[in-house]
C-alpha cells in the first residue's frame, strides 16, 4: 500500500474519533454534566475519551464556533457561562432568525413537510427523556424552516441556539412548561399546515420570546418549579384567521 492510500485509509477513523469525541462533550455540556464555566483542559479530556489531544481540540474549536466553548488568551476552553442579560439577546436573535426563516419557508412547504414536523411533535409529546425531548424541540423548529433551504442562516440559528439549550433544558423540570411548549408547537404547526405565514411567525415569535420570560426568572434565582408558566396558551386564533388553501 502506498503512502497516500495509508493516509487516505487513515482519514475515516481520524474523523471517526473526532465526531465521537465532539458528540460526547457536547451532550456532556447540555445536560449539564459539565457546568458552565469550568474549564476543559485537553489532557484530561484526552485521558477521558482515550484519544489523542488533537481530535480533542478540534471537537473543542468546533464547540467555539457553536457557542458552547469560550477559549481565551491565558485560560484556555471554558464552558460558555451565560448572564440574563446575554440570554436575552441571543432569544431576541433567535426569534428575528428563527420567524424570517419560517416567512421563507412557508410558501415553499409541502404536506410532506408537515408530515415530518407532525411526526416530531408527536414523538416529543410520547418521550419521557429530557435530553431526547431537547433534541426534538431544535428538530421541530429546524423542521418547519427547512423548506426555505437558507444553509447559512439555519447555521447561524443554530449557533445562538445553543448557548441557551442547557437553561432551556433546566426549564423542562417543569411539567407546565413542557405541557405548555407542546401546545404551541401545535399551534404553530397549524398555521404552518394552512400556510398562514402571518399567523405561523407570531406564533412562532411569541413561543421563543416567553421562553425568554422564563429563563429570566431562572437567572434571577427562581428554581424552574416555581417559574410562572406562560401567562395564556397560544392558539392560531391568536393570529389572523387561516386562509383557505388554494
């Protein structure tokens, strides 16, 4: 075998161990495994995974472009620590991304789309793990958006997204607010599935900017249990009423 095979044969499992360390740490970081702001030092990391440093840094730069990982001069990768106030301008952003996207998408939606997005709502609904649940919250949300095929804004999103996943996730201790998140996914959906673009984006805005009420109250030292739950349901009566589709 030449050179360049054994390099090229080499390639899979280097991006192998990569993709394996980054999905770990990641999923550490969500659920909190990692708390933020503690440091990631690579030679524990390393030890931990049993890998060399370099598929552990490349995870860690790949987690700084997520926002998950902060790396400073002096100090090295740390995980993202979130003030309220930091929270509430990535929730904004999210809710301005996040509702152009779906004004995009809308037109372009097929009941195909509905059928994938109603399949994610549903499993959400029967699942009783928080950390699959999470999963299937950002599913439903890309879901409903990917009929805009906007690559680059679908990154973006992501990344203001996931700085806030793990509080959101501290929020799902919180039956009501799950219960009450399910239903505006559904009613989101709805507006979706008549292509009510005006409806399906206040819906969709008012959804992502009351969790930013609650994670508020989460900042301000209130425990999730005791985080008043939103103060009315959302309904696609909320928006002007559907047209009939064409």
């Amino acid at each position: 075998m030449s050179a360049d095979a054994a390099g090229l044969s080499k390639a899979p499992k280097k991006q192998a161990r990569q993709a394996a360390v980054l999905d770990a740490l990641r999923k550490d970081i969500l659920d909190g495994l990692i708390p933020p702001g503690a440091p990631l030092r690579q030679d524990d990391l390393a030890a931990a995974h049993h890998v060399s440093k370099i598929p552990v840094r490349e995870a860690l730069l790949h987690l700084v472009a997520e926002g998950l990982v902060h790396l400073e001069p002096n100090r090295g990768f740390t995980v993202a620590a979130l003030g309220a106030q930091d929270a509430e301008e990535l929730l904004d952003m999210r809710a301005v991304l996040e509702c152009h996207m779906l004004r995009l998408a809308i037109p372009h939606m097929s009941d195909a789309d509905i059928g994938i997005a109603t399949r994610i709502v549903e499993e959400a609904e029967a699942v009783e793990e928080l950390g699959r649940w999470s999963q299937l919250n950002f599913a439903f949300h890309a879901a409903i958006s990917a009929p805009a095929k906007r690559h680059r804004l679908a990154g973006l999103i992501r990344q203001v997204s996931n700085p806030t996943d793990a509080y959101v996730r501290v929020l799902l201790t919180n039956a009501n607010y799950r219960g009450q998140a399910e239903r505006e996914h559904r009613a989101i959906l709805s507006a979706c599935a008549v292509r009510n673009a005006e409806a399906a984006t206040a819906l969709l805005d008012q959804h992502i900017r009351q969790t930013g009420v609650l994670l508020a109250d989460v900042f301000a030292g209130k425990t999730a249990s005791s985080a008043a739950p939103h103060d009315r349901p959302l309904a696609a009566a909320d928006g002007p009423k559907s047209p009939r589709r064409r």
